[in-house]
C-alpha cells in the first residue's frame, strides 16, 4: 500500500492541467457494449477506477487495448453478461453495465454493491428505469438478474435525495436500443450524463434533451463504433481551485471548463478568493484566510457533493464560522473527523457540519476513508504546519491521476511511500 507524506506549508503558484472526466469516462467506456464496431475513447485519465472498468470489460470477453491515454474497445463476438461481485465491490460504477448489456442482449446479471464509506447507495432508482422498459429484474444469490426485450417506456427517476446520476446513464444507456419511445424524467442533469448522450449521439442513438430533467430517446434497431474526446473533470478542476486558494498561492487551472464549475466559483469569490475564467481554464488568487461562507450540496447545477470535502477543508482554515451542508449522501463527513486531528473544529449534526475556523492546521498522521476525503486531506496537508502522513492513498488513486506529480509541479512538497 501506498501513503502521503505532505511537508506544510507550501504557497502553490503555476500552471497546472486537469484530466477528462473520470464520471464520464466510465459510463462511456460501458457504452461500448452496445456494439459490435469498435470504439475509441481518448483523453482516458490513468486511474484505478479505469483499469477497474477495463478488466471488467475484459471479463465479459471485450476486447480492450490502452495505449497511453488512448481506449479501443470491441465487444464482438461472445461477450458474458455477468459483472461479478469481485469486481462490483471494488468500484459500484460497474453497475454501468447492466443497461448496456441488457439493452443489447436482453439479458445481463450484476452484483449488487453493497456497503460505501459514504452511506447507504442503493440502486433502486436503476431498477425502476430498466423495469419501466419492460424488463423482469430478480435478485438472485446477491445478483441482480434483468432479461427480456426492451420496450420505450416512461418513467419518474427521482428519488428522496433527487435525480441520480448512475440510474439516468443505465436507463439511457438500456433505452437506445429498445424498441420504440422512451422518456426519463427527473433526470440528472450533470455534465458527465450529458457527454454520455454525446457519445451514445456518436454512435447513431437519437437522444434529446440530455443535460435537462426531460430526456427523451427513441430506439435505433443498431448502434455504430464511434470515436470520443470526454469533458474535462470538473471534481479535479475545483480540487485544485481550493489547493490554490487553501495555500493562499495563485494557479492557472488549464483543460477545465468554467461553465460547469460555476457552483464551486461562486462561494469561492464569496471567501475573498480571485478567480477569473478564460477558455477552457481558470487561474484561482487568494492572499488571505477565506471569509466563512455556507455551502449546501445540491445535484447539478448545485454544489458538487463530491467538492464538499474539500471545500470544507478550506473552510476549516476561515477567518470565522461557516456551516457546510450534504444534502446527496447521508454521512459524508468522516473527513471532518480527521481534519479535527489536524486542529480543525468542525461538529457534525446530522447533515450539517459547522466548521469553526481555525488561524491554521497541524500536520498529522491521517487516514483516507474514500476518494474525495482523501483529496481534502492532502488539501489540508499542504496548508498544515508540519507532516502530515496520510495512509490508504489508493482511494485517491482510483479518481486522481497522479495527483502528487501535479501538486509537486506547483510548489508541493508531497512523497509517495509504499508501506
Ligand atoms: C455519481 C458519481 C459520484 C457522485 C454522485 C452524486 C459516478 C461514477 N459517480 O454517483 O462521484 O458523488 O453521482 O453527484 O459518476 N440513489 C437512490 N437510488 C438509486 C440511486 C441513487 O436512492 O438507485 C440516491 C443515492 O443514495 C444518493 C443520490 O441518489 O443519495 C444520488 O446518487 P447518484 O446520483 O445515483 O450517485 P452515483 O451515480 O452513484
């Protein structure tokens, strides 16, 4: 295993770029399923969750090739329909499977997921969307077995804590190929669904109103290979905003897009932090501790959950008091527990954490419990007094690619241990 050893604090000032979207990279990278052609995905970040999709990929009997950065994907010939529970537990976007395989075979048995270190993540919401389309979904010996032809259908996605992200991708990715109309409302509006669309567009699906609530798709009989360039990430590009204004340095983030981080701009102007944007980057000022500011994650266009942890990193270090609320997942905060040994003052209530902010952080042996808890601990790292060590580092690995490389680049003082 791996571990960070940070040395703090450091001022970051440079150029540094973000990658393509990891939450785009895997729904489209299942896409390829729904054809025989081949496909090819390039701009891929090297993350652990993309070899976790590709070996699944290669277990159904798909044919992947990676050269660097560049995916070719060719599901001919007899492909499995089985994702196991070896490989779901590891990454739950393996459920992106299912629709893919469902929609092209009628027929396709996943894991289930289980357990996440960030409260319960059922999957209900994807079941509701096949069903919707006409298939038999049974639970048998912990899989989810779904067969039959598909049909157009209509359905409401929405759940208790809105629209989800992962049930709106398996419902478009099952309904190109069924037959007939279908219309999904309470769709998630992320960018990442949206470049999906534009991937399953590529390759002759005829989808509309993709990036809305209303998304409507009418079936093709067949879907071509296609070639695909996915969107930056935007979860990178505001992990490294708040690494710029958490050291009070100044970073050109470049390979971003503004438009799809303007619920993480915001509150950061709020703080007292100068961001200006361009094409396709951003460069992030910030010369003092930040103004306390109230966050409230939110589904898309809202405040990222997954920009939560470390935006509350930074709020840790606030000239005062800022409440911080997660309104996607039940229990994400076990980030705050481990700030809190690096001085923080944060209490959790329930879904709210009111961070009382303290003159600074004290470096600390810490501990990552999943990937966005660990970028805001090396957050936290770089603006804390001393060493920090941060163990598990491999749920940062599974959505970073080689964060520590980037971040030295810039003024860092970050090693990599292996234990
Ligand atoms: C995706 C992202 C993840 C991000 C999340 C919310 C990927 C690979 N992961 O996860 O990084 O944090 O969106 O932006 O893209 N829910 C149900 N029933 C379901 C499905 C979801 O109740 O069947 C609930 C979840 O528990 C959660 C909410 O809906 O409270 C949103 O989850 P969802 O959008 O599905 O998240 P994921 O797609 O798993």
């Amino acid at each position: 295993m791996d571990k960070f050893v940070i040395h703090g604090p450091t001022r970051l000032e440079g150029t540094v770029a973000a990658a393509a979207a990891k939450n785009a990279v895997l729904p489209i990278l299942a896409a390829c399923l729904l054809t025989e052609e081949p496909c090819t995905i390039r701009d891929v970040p090297l993350l652990e969750d993309v070899r976790t999709m590709a070996r699944l990929l290669r277990s159904l009997g798909v044919k992947v090739e990676q050269r660097k950065h560049t995916i070719k994907i060719e599901a001919a010939g007899k492909i499995e329909r089985t994702a196991t529970y070896d490989i779901v537990r590891k990454m739950r976007a393996s459920y992106y499977v299912l629709g893919p395989l469902l929609g092209r075979f009628g027929d396709a048995r996943v894991s289930l997921p289980g357990g996440c270190a960030i409260g319960p993540r059922p999957v209900d919401l994807h079941l509701k969307g096949i069903a919707a389309l006409g298939a038999n979904v049974n639970l048998e010996h912990g899989y989810i077995h779904a067969t039959g032809r598909l049909r157009g259908g209509s359905m409401l996605l929405e759940g208790t804590s809105g629209p989800s992200v992962g049930a709106t991708a398996n419902t478009m990715m099952a309904a190109v190929l069924a037959d007939g109309e279908t219309v999904i409302q309470g769709a998630a509006c992320e960018p990442e669904v949206s470049d999906l669309g534009g991937f399953l567009t590529a390759m002759g699906a005829r989808i509309e109103g993709c990036g809305t609530p209303a998304v409507r798709i009418r079936g093709v009989k067949k879907l071509r290979g296609a070639e695909y360039r996915p969107i930056p990430d935007r979860i990178e590009a505001g992990t490294l905003a708040v690494a710029a204004a958490i050291t009070r340095g100044n970073l050109e983030v470049t390979g971003c897009e503004p438009a799809h981080l303007a619920s993480v701009i915001d509150p950061l102007r709020r703080a007292g932090v100068t961001v200006e944007t361009g094409r396709r980057k951003m460069t992030v000022n910030a010369e003092r501790r930040p103004t306390p500011v109230n966050i409230a994650t939110s589904p898309y266009p809202g405040f990222a959950t997954d920009l939560q942890a470390q935006f509350t990193a930074l709020l840790a270090i606030g000239d005062g008091t800022s409440v911080v609320t997660e309104n996607v997942f039940e229990s994400r905060f076990l980030h705050a527990l481990e700030l809190n040994r690096m001085g923080a003052k944060i209490d959790i209530n329930g879904r709210t954490a009111v961070v009382q902010g303290v003159p600074s952080l004290a470096g600390a042996q810490v501990m990552a419990s999943d990937l966005r808890a660990s970028a805001a601990l090396v957050l936290a790292g770089l603006a804390a007094k001393g060493e920090t060590e941060i163990q598990r580092i491999y749920h940062l690995d599974r959505g970073y690619e080689s964060l520590e490389q980037k971040l030295n680049g810039v003024g860092a003082k970050i090693e990599r241990v292996s234990y």
